[in-house]
C-alpha cells in the first residue's frame, strides 16, 4: 500500500478525487493500492462535504486508516458511521504498554474495538521485542517502528520489495477482541464437561457453569456476584474454602480431592491464581474434574488387593512371579514365616533354605526352561522353621504378549511332602503284599510232600 496523510482542508476540496486519479493514471498506480491516513482532528469536522470525500474514495477502492487513534476527539459513531479499513494506534500508548498499566489496557481495548469491527488495527512505534511480543498476544496484526524497518529512500523502498515481496492478505488475523473472547467463553463453560469458575480479586463469583456447582454441591440459582464465603456456607464446604482462602494468600496447591456427600460424587478439583503482565492479582481460577468413577474403581482394586492378600496368607501353597528373563520378582508369604517382610526378602529366605544340592541342580533347569517357554516344573527340599525338610513341587506358566514372545512367568510352589509319604506307603503296601501273594504261591499244599 502507498499510504498517504492528508489534512482536514484538503477534504473539504471537492476536485481532491478528480485529481487523485488524474496522478494515478499518470503513474499507472491503480487505486485499490492507494491508502489515506486521516487523524482524529480531521473526523471532529462535522463537515459533509469531508465525510462525502471519505466515501468518494472508498468507492473508488482506495483504503482508509484512521490514524493517531485515542489521541484526540473521535467519537465512536463516526468510526462506525464511516468506511474505515483500519485503526492505527498511537504509538505513544506502545511505548508505555509494558510499563504502565493504562497503556497497556487503552492499546488492548482499542485492538479489541478494531477486531469487533473488522477493522485491520496497526500499531505504531514499535521499537522493542517486548512490545511486539505483547501486541502480539493481543492479536494486533499490524505494526510499523524502529524495531521492524526504518525510514529509507525510494531506492531502499524499492530493494525491499524485490527482497521480501509484496504482502498479500490471506485473511484475517486472530481475532483476540473482547466480543471474541467473550463467545469462547461462554460456549466453553456451557460445553465444558468439567467445571470451571472464575472469582475476582476480592473472592466474588464472576462465572461459574452448573457442572461445578453440580458436582461440589452448590445450592445457588444465581452465583453471579456472590462472595465466596457465602457460597460456602454449608459445613462441608469449609474444606473447599480453605483451599482458594490458601490459593489466594499465594499458596500453590496440587490438586486435591473433594468428596460431595450429599449426591455421592468425588471431584479432583484445582485452584490457580491469575496475574496480567503487570504481576498484579486479579482472581482466581478454578475446575472441577468427575472422578467418582474412579475412586470406585480403585477401592474396588484396593478391596480384592487386601482379600487377595489375605487369601495368601491363609494358603499352604506360595505363589511367585518372574520376568521374561528369568529373575524372580515377587515371591508370596507363607503362614508359617514372617508376613512382614519383602519379596526380595522371602525370596533369598527360600534360597537359603533349599538342600544347597538341589539349589544349584533347579537354577539350572530353570534357566534351561526360559528359552523354550514351555510350563516350568521341579521339586526340590527345603528346611521349614520346624527344623524339619519337606519336599515341595514348583511349577510355572508363561504368559503371553499380543506378539507371542514371553512376558512374564507365574509360579505357584505346593508342598508334595505328605503326598510322598502317602506314595511310599501305599508303595510299600503294594511291596508287602506282592511279597505275601509270592510266598502263598510258593508255599507247599496240604497233601504235598
């Protein structure tokens, strides 16, 4: 865009159009490429014949920048009233938005009032990263300074050009306005499937959607400006002001568990302080997130951990684990040791109690077993705390990935030592009576001699 700033009385000249497109027809300029620069001062005439000029133009396509915006006398209606393409803000305002606080919200208001007009707003006299940065965030698409490009001559104009190109707009730029934001917000509470409230600096509700006050069981038809301490009135709510009382003094809290017992939901709820760019306080921010489900689940998981503890605990037999390599990682408690102690611990209690004989012949096999991944079994003796062996029978079964390799094993350890004694008996039965049945058959009949 070639832009130019004209004054009020060259509005008031009514061949200013006709003479305008006499030069750009001289210089081939067409006129969509043509911007004029208008301050404040010019829009407080309240003559028709300027305001007929600004339309004239606009017409023709040439663009209008209302420039030196929040300097002067401009009313809003005029800014609306007439076709503007784009506000420019005063660059006095961006050199004071990163240290003075009115700065800053005049130069954030008046972004907003360009976006939710549709109006391209520039910023003027940028001169620092953090100044972009900040205008940036803002959704300011448009700047001019120090920091982006110096005055030059035509020549360097031009070597410019050829070097970056000309700009085409691809649209819009972010719309970060108040109205915007406004929408987002109010779709995003109503959607939200989790809660969310907003208090301000003195602990008044400033939104809330009924997910929270479902969930952490607040009976208010209008939260709307109401202060925390009255929303949590009720006894059981005096946890939950605690918290944002915490939060609020400068507190940083996880996220903590909130139990509603009057409709039986549990909420993970979190609360965080929320500074502008100043570092100045200006509420606090809160969501509210249904875990019933899962606090469910996990006393169910903790209820069958401890019955499963116990069952062990009662058993005769042992049940143990191990890796896909081999190494054993949990080994189970017997009635007859110490509950109290470690897998680690009642593993190496089992290996030092195994006949040293069969230590080393079961280590062998077992690690014979693992490349094969067929059902592991041994038997083996072992010195109980009686002081007396018993002869114990260990067996495991691999388990499989979706992949078909091994990932774990799982072992179960009985003790054989009455059924083997049981197995001599009845073999020594069967011996005896084998015997028996040999001496009848060899033995000389009455009548014999």
């Amino acid at each position: 865009m070639l832009a130019f700033n004209l004054s009020p009385g060259q509005f008031l000249d009514p061949t200013l159009l006709t003479r305008t497109l006499e030069a750009l027809a001289r210089t081939e300029l067409p006129m969509r490429r043509l911007r004029f620069e208008i301050t404040e001062t010019t829009l407080f005439t309240d003559s028709e014949v300027a305001h007929d000029t600004l339309r004239a133009f606009k017409e023709a396509g040439a663009s209008l920048s209302l420039d030196d915006f929040g300097t002067g006398h401009s009313s809003l209606t005029r800014l609306q009233a007439l076709p503007f393409d784009e506000i420019k803000i005063d660059g006095s305002f961006v050199r004071g938005m990163g240290t003075d606080r009115s700065s800053f919200r005049i130069v954030s208001a008046v972004i907003g009032l360009g976006q939710s007009l549709g109006l391209h707003v520039l910023a003027e006299g940028i001169e620092t990263e953090e100044q972009a940065t900040l205008l940036t965030r803002l959704g300011c698409q448009f700047g001019q300074g120090y920091l982006l490009g110096r005055p030059g001559s035509i020549e360097q104009a031009r070597e410019h050009l050829e070097k970056l190109g000309v700009w085409v707009d691809g649209g819009s730029g972010l719309d970060n306005s108040p109205f915007q934001r406004w929408h987002q917000l109010e779709t995003l509470y109503q959607a939200a499937p989790v809660g969310l409230c907003f208090l301000d600096e003195q602990l008044r509700v400033v939104s809330v959607n009924a997910t929270l006050m479902k969930l952490l069981g607040f009976d208010c038809s209008d939260p709307s400006g109401v202060h925390l301490t009255q929303l949590c009135s009720a006894p059981e709510h005096m946890a939950l002001f605690n918290l944002v009382n915490a939060v609020a003094t400068g507190s940083e809290l996880e996220p903590s568990e909130y139990h509603n017992r009057a409709n039986g939901r549990t909420s993970l709820v979190s609360f965080q302080q929320v500074r502008s760019e100043f570092g100045e306080f200006l509420g606090i921010t809160g969501e509210a997130i249904d875990i019933t489900s899962r606090v469910h689940a996990e006393r169910s998981l903790q209820e069958n951990a401890e019955h499963f503890r116990h069952v062990i605990r009662l058993s005769p037999n042992i049940p143990w684990a191990a890796t896909a390599d081999g190494v054993v990682d949990y080994m189970g408690p017997t009635f007859e040791w110490e509950p109290e102690t470690t897998s680690a611990q009642r593993h190496e209690r089992w290996l030092n109690r195994m006949d040293p004989a069969d230590r080393v012949r079961v280590r062998t096999e077992w690690l014979a077993q693992l490349g094969n991944a067929q059902p592991f079994s041994t038997e083996f003796r072992i010195l109980w705390p009686d002081s007396g062996w018993r002869l114990v029978r260990s067996q495991a079964f691999p388990q499989f990935d979706t992949f078909g390799a091994v990932e774990r094993w799982y072992g179960l350890i009985v003790d054989i030592t009455a059924e083997r004694h049981l197995e001599q008996r009845i073999t020594d039965l069967e011996a005896r009576l084998d015997s028996v049945t040999k001496a009848q058959r060899t033995a000389p009949q009455p009548g014999q001699a």
